[in-house]
C-alpha cells in the first residue's frame, strides 16, 4: 500500500546519490514551507501611525491644498466675486443653515432617497444580471438593451417621468432604477463572464445547480465583477437623483440638495451654489468610505489578496 507521507517520498531510489536524495529532500522542505505559509497567511492591521500617514494625511492635504489655490484665486481677482465666492463665504453659508436647522433634513431627504433607489435598484438588477448571464435567450434579447440604457444620461427620463407619475417620490425613484439598474445588471453579468468553467463544473459535480448553485457558486464567485456593478449603480442613483431634484421642483417633494442647487441658481446665491455642490460631493465620498471600500477590502482579504491593512 503506498504511504503519503513525505519523508516516503524523500527516501533516495536506488541508483540516486546521496546529494541527490538530500537535494530532492530539500526541495520537498521548501514546498512544504511555502504550502504552509500560504495557508497561515493572516491579515494583520496596520499600525495607527501608518493609516494616519498612508490614508488620512493624503486626503487632509489634498482638501488643504484645494483650499489654498481657491483662496489664492479670489485674492488675487481672477475673476469677479460674484462668480467665484470666497472659502469663508461658503462657510458662513454652511453655518447659517445649520443655525436654522436646515441642513441635515435637506441631507436627510437626498441620502434617504438615493440610498432606497439604491436598494430597490440592487433587488431589481440583481435577479435581471442572473438571467442576462446564465440564460443565451435572455441574454440575446436585453443584453443590448441593458447596455444601451446604461449609456443612455439618467437626466433623459426625468421629463418622461414626470408626466407617467407627476411631482412626487415616484418620479424620482422611477428616474433612479432606470439610471441605476442597467449598470448593477452588467456589472453582474460581467463577474459571472469572468468565473471560470472549473468552478461552475465542480458545482454541478456536488449537485449545485439551479439556485442552489447561484448563490454557492456563481454569486460569490462574480463577487469582485458584481461589487464594480454595484460602486458604479450607486454613482448612477446618486446621479439620476440629483438631475431629478434639479428639474423636477416641488414644494412637496421637500427640499433637497439638488432642489438647493437649482435655488441657488435662481436666487444668484454663488456661495449657496458652491455650498450644494460640495454637500453632493461629500455625501459620494462619504457612502463609498463606509460602504463599498470595506466591502473591498472584505473581499479581498478572504481572497488572500489583500495581508496588511
């Protein structure tokens, strides 16, 4: 009966020399090590003062130095300053409305929209970029139809959208699943296009099929493509929304950061414009550093491909 033990294996064949055999032991050792040392490979998390230096203090420069060139411009008139107000008037903008109280409601009223578009994107396209990827018919039928819609701008549906649903929540969640849903769609459909063959093969060995194998196979296996999808649906949910909340303006829809944009066009108020866009910048930023950047880093620390950090 053969032994797989590996000092078996090391044992010199008739014929071999000793160095020969001590080489061939070596070479065992070394694979050995190098097994184990893939297997014991653990993330470990980086020391306060490197993420201060290597994650936190590029960022703060960088906001720092955008500031400096901001404020160097309006000193030195580059233009007028009605077009281009000042660090600190956009400033005393922030802070008058958080005096009144109205800036978390108007952050309130876009966050809570974008991310239930979000949502409700995510459950529709998901089941969608199943079907377009495992299915050829499906695929041959709105495959292109997905692709084209997703080139198509998100700012084209809301006219029609507001003649379908009129001024309300509607309309703008309509807007968003048609901005965001194509892309949450191919970004599964291309995770599933990169899982290789191997794996679906075994599934079906072990009886995975169906959506028995969806979920054990296809799905974490497409999980770096469909995780791309979904960064890229958010950016055209909160996209979708934004031009929504510009055109479409109603009292009734409550006040937001689009509508305050499309306000401060109205009522020429550059700092109060300025002030909007910011605010839309930093809800972007803010979701993708608590949402999908752990999200990537999850992924890619139970791939083995991320050790520090």
């Amino acid at each position: 009966m053969a032994s797989t033990d590996t000092t078996d294996q090391a044992m010199p064949k008739p014929g071999d020399t000793p160095a020969k055999g001590a080489a061939k032991s070596d070479d065992l050792a070394g694979l050995e090590a190098g097994l184990d040392a893939l297997d014991t490979v653990q993330s470990t998390r980086a020391p306060l003062r490197q993420v201060l230096v290597q994650k936190i203090l590029p960022p703060v420069a960088a906001v720092v130095l955008v500031l400096l060139v901001w404020q160097l411009l309006v000193t030195t008139e580059v233009t007028d300053s009605y077009k281009l107000p000042s660090p600190s008037a956009v400033w005393d903008s922030l802070a008058t409305m958080w005096a009144r109280g109205t800036l978390l409601d108007v952050l309130w009223t876009s966050v809570s929209r974008g991310l239930l578009g979000f949502l409700l994107a995510l459950a529709i396209g998901t089941p969608i970029g199943l079907l377009v990827a495992r299915v050829k018919v499906v695929r041959a039928a709105i495959g292109p139809i997905l692709s084209g819609l997703q080139s198509l701008p998100s700012v084209a549906w809301v006219p029609p959208a507001v003649l379908w649903f009129g001024l309300n929540d509607t309309m703008m969640f309509t807007v968003i699943l048609l901005g965001a849903v194509p892309s949450i769609a191919n970004g599964l459909v291309s995770g599933i296009d990169q899982v290789p063959p191997l794996f679906l093969h075994a599934g079906h060995t072990m009886g995975a099929t169906g959506l028995r194998g969806a979920w054990h196979i296809v799905m974490p296996a497409a999980l770096p493509g469909y995780l791309s999808g979904l960064k890229q649906g958010w950016a055209f949910s909160w996209r979708s929304l934004m031009a929504a909340e510009i055109i479409a303006s109603s009292p009734d829809l409550g006040l937001g950061l689009g509508q305050l944009l499309e306000n401060g066009r109205n009522n020429f108020d550059m700092p109060g414009i300025f002030l909007a866009i910011l605010l839309i910048l930093t809800v972007g930023i803010a979701i993708d550093l608590l949402i999908f950047s752990p999200l990537e880093r999850w992924v890619l620390r139970s791939r083995g491909l991320l050790v520090k950090g």
